[in-house]
C-alpha cells in the first residue's frame, strides 16, 4: 500500500471508510496498516483496514493548507497502528469506534487485540483494535470537556490485564456489563458466560442474549 499511495503524500485525498463516512485532507504519512491524514486541524490515525476506498479529491472537496506543523506522536521509523497506540498512550486523544459517537480520554494500555481506554464519561473501557475506526490527538492546551489535573487525574487502572480481549471479558463473568455504549437494550446486562466465540448476557428482562465477540466493540462496567 505504502508503495501505491507514496506519490499521494502532500496532496488531498479522499477516504470512504467503515460506518459510512467520508473523510477529506492530507495524506502525510502511511504504513502498512495505517495512514495519517491532516484534515485542516487535526491529525487523524485512520487504520487500513477500515478503509473502503481512496481517491484523490477534487479542489471542492478538500480545501485544505499544507499543516505548518508535524503530528503530535512521537514515533520511530515506519509507522504502524500498534506504535501509535503504544505513543499515544497517556495523551489525551479522540477516537471513533461506534455509535456515531467520539470517545474523549486517554488510551492506559495496549494488549493482543485490545486497549483500555479511560473516558472522563465511561470511566475505563477496553477497546476492541478490530473496530478502530480512527485516533485524534489532542492539542498540547487542549483538554477533555475543559477539565482540570485534579478533575481528571491518571487513573490506574483498576483491574489485571490479560493478554487477549476474550480472556479479559471472562473476568467479569457474573457482572454487570454495557457493550458499545449501550446502543441497543440488549448490549447492556449480566456477563454469563464466554464460550467459543459467543457471549451470553442476562438482560433486565432476565432475557437470555447471546452476542458475537467479533461485533463487540467497547466494553465498560457499572
């Protein structure tokens, strides 16, 4: 892809992605699986896989000036959807996983094929890497909702990490859960179960729901 897309970098594209949106600006870096886009304000983390296709844009689609600034993450070498994530960690940043609806906070940690992020408003969530759709850093004066250190402090975080998202769900067997921010009755209710790829969830209607792993998105806990 790198090798397709290198004469593009400093012009305006266009990117259909995942969800149905459309994205304008400028390609300024790739890497096998992922590309940076400056939109006009903001650098945005866009992984491969969720791009459906790319063109270069017409001059009524983009009008966009060449960023006078780099990206604010600090990488090595080729970038990548892992080390954006691993130098993103701690900053506050946006992301977009569903719903229609950004995620504001900061990522804690990266594992196999999930993250923790801490959201002012859901508090900590994992993050499925399979349904990231983009990352957005913040600017350095810039903080969720306004908020202060003592409002919104660095949180540890409060549970043990296992190395994949299916195991780490298996630790919150008998709780109560809300998977991606509880955008249908039946993602909000008690973990039963986690078995062969399924997950079975009581909901308040003591209904018995059973819900795919690969089609969840954000898990968070009351």
């Amino acid at each position: 892809m790198k090798k397709l897309l290198a004469k593009y970098i400093g012009s305006k594209i266009s990117l259909h992605i995942s969800g149905g949106k459309v994205l304008h600006g400028i390609l300024t870096d790739i890497g096998a699986d992922i590309i940076v886009l400056f939109d006009g304000i903001n650098f945005l983390y866009i992984p491969v896989m969720h791009i459906h296709h790319i063109k270069k844009a017409s001059s009524n689609e983009a009008d966009i000036e060449t960023p006078a600034e780099s990206p604010y993450l600090d990488y090595e070498q080729e970038i990548s959807l892992r080390k954006v994530l691993t130098a993103a960690k701690g900053m506050f940043t946006e992301i977009y996983v569903t719903s229609n609806q950004p995620l504001h906070g900061y990522i804690s940690s990266v594992m196999n094929n999930y993250f923790v992020f801490y959201s002012p408003v859901y508090k900590s969530m994992l993050i499925s890497l399979h349904h990231l759709k983009w990352l957005i850093p913040y600017h350095a004066n810039q903080r969720p909702y306004s908020l202060t250190n003592e409002d919104l402090p660095l949180q540890p975080i409060p549970f043990t990490l296992a190395r994949s998202f299916d195991i780490q769900l298996e630790k919150y067997i008998g709780h109560l859960v809300i998977f991606n921010i509880g955008d249908h009755p039946h993602m909000i209710g008690k973990l039963q179960s986690v078995e062969d790829g399924l997950i079975h969830l009581i909901t308040a209607r003591e209904e018995s729901i059973f819900l795919t792993i690969n089609h969840l998105k954000t898990v968070h806990f009351t």
